[in-house]
C-alpha cells in the first residue's frame, strides 16, 4: 500500500496505473515524456503498436506485455528505459512531469496499487486521466519539429533531406487521420464516467472540429462539471465556440507553448502571429470567467534558436501577472533533434548565455512576482540549464545546425543573422555545403 506523501518506490510513477496517451499516429505511449528505444513501445503479439484509433484500442493496450513489465519495474524501483526523459531533468534538478503526477493524480496511488494483480494488470476503471495528440494538423512549422506533429513541414522536410515525392514515410504522415474516426471517439466515450482530466495536444488541438464535438457530447452525459479540461495550444487561434464548451467544465487550464518574445518566437514557431497570440492571452486573462480558464502556464522548449533571449519572454510574462497566470513559464530541455540543443553550441555562445540567464536572476532577486514553490522550481531549471549546456560537448553537430537553419530560412525569406546577429560570425564562417 502507499499514500501520495510516500510512492511505493523511488522510481514509482502512477501515470501508468491511471492515465491514457496517444502519440500523434494514435499510438499509445505510457506518457507525453515517454521516449526510447521504440523496439520497447507498447505493442501488441504481432509487433504492431496499440492504437487508440481501432474498436476496443484503449482497452486492448491498456494492460499489454509492455504495460504489466512498465508497472513491475517501477514498483522494483527501476528506472525504466522509455521513462529517460524524466529521470534525466530530475538529476538536473529539473522537477519532472512524473513528480508533478505523483502529487496531482496521488490522491488515486493507493487505490490504483489495491487493484493490481500479481501480473501487473489494472483494471481500464483506474483510469482517471486521458491525454490524446489529436494528430499532426496543425497551422505553425515549428523549426524544433518535425512532420509527425505538423503535416505542414513535409514540403520543406522533403527538400531539407531529399526525399522524393512519394517517400512513404512522408506519403504515411500526410494520411495520419486517426482523429477524425468514429472508433476513437467511441473509445473515448467509454471514459467518460470515470475521467477526472481530460488533456488534449496536437498538431494544435483547437483547429480540431470533433475535439469540440467531443466536449459536447461530455456534457450531455452530465459529466463535465467533473472533469479538469486542458490543452497544449499555440494560442494562434481561439475559436468562439468555446466559450460555450468550457463554462460547463469543472475548469479548464491551458498550457501555452511560446519559445521567445515576438519575432523571435516567429522566427522558431513559423508563421506564428505575435499579435494575435497576445490578443488571446489577454482576452483569457480579462475574461476569465468567461472562458472558465483559471490556469495558464507557459510552456518553453529551450534550445540553441532561443537560449541567448529567455529573458525578454520572462518579463513579457512577469508583465502579465494574473491569477490564472503562472507567470514563470515551464522549461523544457529541447533533446531531439540533437543538431538544435543548447549543447550544440559553440563555447563562447554558451558563456554568453549563462551569463545573460544569471544576469535575469540577479536583477530580478528579491522583486520576483509571486515567491514559493513555483519560483524555485523556475530559478532550479535555470540552473539545470547552464549546467546541461557547458556540461555537454555536441559541437560536432554544429554543421547540421547551420545546414537545417538556413534550409528553413531559404524556404521561409527569413535570415537568423537578422534576428539573431549574435550567431551571425558562425553563419559567416561555416562553409556552405551540398544541399544547404
């Protein structure tokens, strides 16, 4: 037995006893951080993945080989391999989204713990939590990303690596389609009378039309005053129907995916409208209750495009404060692809952003907006970052760095001296080469 002060163990996590996700081809994963040697996904006797998208799909991969092996390596206190991603930020001191689910689903630890069998089996009613990236439409061409996420970036894929037009990789991922099936929203439908979270990504989630026909069909059911609704959204787009949708939920918070101030979060989410987003997040913040939103968090990839220029997004935020706004945004490490990490930078770049980060700290210490747990984990990720960036060497990738970067300039009329003249010297030099 455990209780949500003490997990079971110290590699314990309650995701896999309690919540459903599927990646962006409708594949079930244990969680968004999940990654991994794939020969380990969640699959089913034939090697094929478990997918949400077919009849009974959440049920079927619920408690698969995979599953039951997740769950007895975490009650042993092992460190499962798919799992890397938060045990790598936690020894950075990064706080992890395995810690934040221990507490925010901890209340169901025990109970989740009563029901398992021996084999690791756990009925589908323990699941209390649901998190679907509802495919790869999407509006933006964020340069961190790939065609898996936005169908948009296949045209400019094909050129950056030479694929042909009928490459079936691409040819697959302009098809993915999952989303808009009657299974998967039947299988959806068989959540509703026990979910607490509903969470939905993408692609971008709000461009989603049977997204919202889902939210009505919950209501209809007399659930929705229930249920915690959320989102990971680009904020470009804001649909009126909503506010409609959202009042009747026990509330809805968003998660705000910004990578820098203005032009430079144009610059890496392509063609995000700086305006327009500030539009939306005003409207959320001085119509709360309209909306029913009452948390905004943003969500920062940290990588090489944006780690000279965090502190202009910070104070933009601290200019913002609200009480549905967290105003230290989430920091996330940027990972894949390797070629565009903060580790992949030169020396001198490096220093020159470690300097600038502890230059925010200091002129921002002892006036911060809020103080408490979330500035300390704020002030923590920074750390964890300079410590991540001069601990690791990855200069080698520097020339794929400048190839993808001035691929995405030439096919965008965008040039990175411009928005960012410290990294011009390094363009200027490097040499161009076949197929940049």
């Amino acid at each position: 037995m455990s209780d949500p002060a003490h997990p079971p163990s110290p590699t314990y996590c309650v995701i896999p006893w309690t919540h459903v996700f599927a990646d962006e081809q409708g594949q079930m994963r244990p969680c968004c951080m999940a990654i991994g040697d794939r020969s380990r996904a969640n699959t089913d006797a034939d090697g094929r993945p478990h997918e949400v998208g077919r009849p009974g799909g959440i049920t079927d991969g619920w408690n698969s080989a995979f599953m039951r092996d997740l769950r007895h390596d975490m009650l042993a206190g092992r460190r499962p391999d798919v799992c890397t991603q938060c045990f790598s930020e936690e020894d950075l001191g990064i706080r992890s989204y395995r810690q934040d689910a221990n507490v925010t689903l901890g209340a169901h630890i025990t109970g989740a713990l009563a029901a398992t069998a021996p084999d690791g089996t756990v009925p589908t009613t323990a699941i209390r939590s649901a998190d679907f990236r509802l495919g790869n439409q999407c509006n933006l061409r964020c340069r961190m990303c790939s065609p898996m996420s936005s169908k948009l970036l296949i045209p400019e894929w094909r050129t950056m690596f030479g694929l042909a037009d009928d490459d079936p990789r691409m040819t697959a991922l302009e098809r993915i389609n999952w989303f808009d099936s009657d299974a998967f929203w039947d299988n959806c439908v068989a959540l509703i009378p026990q979910l607490e979270k509903l969470h939905f990504a993408g692609g971008e989630p709000l461009i989603i039309p049977r997204a919202l026909d889902f939210l009505a069909q919950v209501i209809a059911a007399g659930r929705a005053q229930d249920i915690v609704l959320s989102y990971v959204t680009n904020l470009t787009t804001l649909p009126d129907r909503v506010t409609t949708l959202w009042p009747a939920f026990r509330e809805v918070k968003l998660v705000v995916s910004l990578d820098g101030y203005d032009a430079l979060n144009t610059f890496i989410r392509f063609p995000a409208n700086w305006q327009r987003i500030d539009t939306h997040l005003r409207a959320l913040i001085e119509r709360s209750a309209d909306y029913n939103c009452t948390k905004i968090t943003v969500n920062t990839t940290v990588q090489a495009y944006n780690v000279l220029h965090l502190a202009e997004l910070f104070e933009y935020l601290f200019a913002r404060t609200a009480p549905n706004v967290v105003p230290y945004p989430r920091l996330t490490l940027l990972s894949w692809p390797s070629a565009l990490s903060v580790c992949v930078l030169p020396a001198d770049i490096k220093a020159l952003a470690a300097e600038r980060l502890r230059a925010f700290v200091d002129r921002w210490n002892g006036r911060w907006p809020v103080e408490g747990a979330e500035l300390e984990r704020f002030t923590s990720a920074i750390d964890g970052i300079i410590t991540h960036m001069r601990g690791s060497d990855t200069s080698s990738e520097l020339p794929e760095f400048v190839r993808r970067t001035r691929a995405f300039d030439a096919a965008r009329g965008q040039d990175i001296r411009v928005i960012l003249p410290e990294f011009a010297p390094l363009f200027d030099e490097l040499p161009r080469t076949a197929g940049a």
